[in-house]
C-alpha cells in the first residue's frame, strides 16, 4: 500500500456503464489509486490514453466500433511501455494468449474480487504480470493442441456464419474437396463431433468470434 503520495492513474475501458462505475467505486475506496478518464471503446480508449498517459488500463475485449484487442495493438504500437489489464468475462485461452501477445500484461476476469482487482493494478504498476488463475487453466489445457492454421480457421469461421461445404468453397476460392479436408482437420484438432460443436467451441476459446 502506497503512503498516498504515489498515485497510480487509471484508465477504465468498458461499453458497459455498470462496469466503469464499478471500478471507479473500488478506485475511490484506495488511497493510492485514482481514476482519470472512462471509456466506451476502443477508438476513445486510444484518444483518452493519449490525453491522460494513464499508469494502468482496465480493457475490456469485446467492445462496439473497436475491439479491446486492436486498441491493445495500437496504443502499444504507439506507447510501448503501456500497461494494460484485461478485464473480461472471456477467458478462451487462444483469446487470452492473443491479448498477452499483444502486449497486455494481465488477463482478469470480471467476476474477480475487488480487493484482487486492486492488488493486481498494483502489481502491473510495478511491472510484474497477472492471470487469472482460470486464465492458467485454460492455457496450459490446450498448451500442447495441434493449432489450426490460418486455412482452416477461415474455414471454421465459414461454419460458424451457417455455410455448406459448397458456399465455403465458393467464397474461398477452393474446390469442395478442399474444404471437406480442411473440416476433418477442424474436427481433429478440436476434439468435435461435428461442425456445429467445432463452431462452439472455435468461439468459445476464442479461434473466431460472430
């Protein structure tokens, strides 16, 4: 805990009013955090990160206009020192890699506590990194899976949106075979019965998103 003389500035980042009111009431209850800015999205995210140069920011992922995840890139591509938590209700672990690598050095989901929340911002400030501990789980789950390739996750976002083998074909510019061999290779990887389950769980870890 700081003396009060070391403020940590925080830059909450939600579509969801509820959620930035929720942080602001836990940044108001500590002495050494304070809160400087609040945003919708991605795109104002950028804009109020270069207005505040905030110590930490709370993103969320999925956002209207622009993801959490591009505005990850961006205000990293522009302020490399940026630090950046994840707050999600999303925790797929190709998701949650995708986010790591984009340079967010902690991955939390929404449901975590609130004392947990402000240890974690302490820690990011001070440069270390943070996962949920389903985050861990996830990803050391599915650590050692075959990954799809860029091919066939066209293909599984295809399924996902309702198209037959032939529309697939169609849209990708392959033969219908093609894709019948790039679907038994979704299966495989993913461990589904079928499209539909392959669909679900593309989005459920975070392959592809609708």
């Amino acid at each position: 805990m700081s003396d009060g003389s070391e403020q940590i500035r925080i830059l909450a980042v939600d579509d969801h009013a509820l959620v930035r009111q929720g942080i602001a009431a836990l940044v108001s209850t500590e002495t050494d955090l304070t809160l400087v800015g609040e945003a919708a999205n991605g795109r104002e995210a950028i804009q109020l990160f270069r207005k505040h140069r905030p110590d930490v920011t709370l993103m969320d992922l999925q956002m209207p206009e622009m993801t959490g995840l591009d505005a990850i890139n961006a205000i990293r591509g522009e302020f490399p020192d940026a630090k950046i938590i994840v707050l999600t209700t999303y925790q797929g672990d190709v998701q949650i890699l995708r986010a790591l690598k984009a340079g967010a050095q902690a991955y939390l989901l929404k449901n975590t506590f609130h004392k947990e929340l402000a240890t974690a911002i302490r820690a990011v400030y001070a440069g270390k990194k943070v996962l949920a501990p389903e985050a861990s789980f996830e990803i050391a789950e599915h650590a050692t899976d075959d990954a799809l390739t860029p091919a066939e996750i066209a293909v599984l976002r295809l399924i996902a949106a309702g198209n037959a083998n032939k529309q697939i074909a169609d849209q990708l510019s392959v033969t219908e075979e093609t894709v019948k061999g790039r679907v038994k290779n979704i299966l495989s990887k993913l461990g589904a019965n079928d499209r539909t389950q392959a669909a679900m769980i593309g989005l459920k870890r975070g392959i592809i998103e609708l």
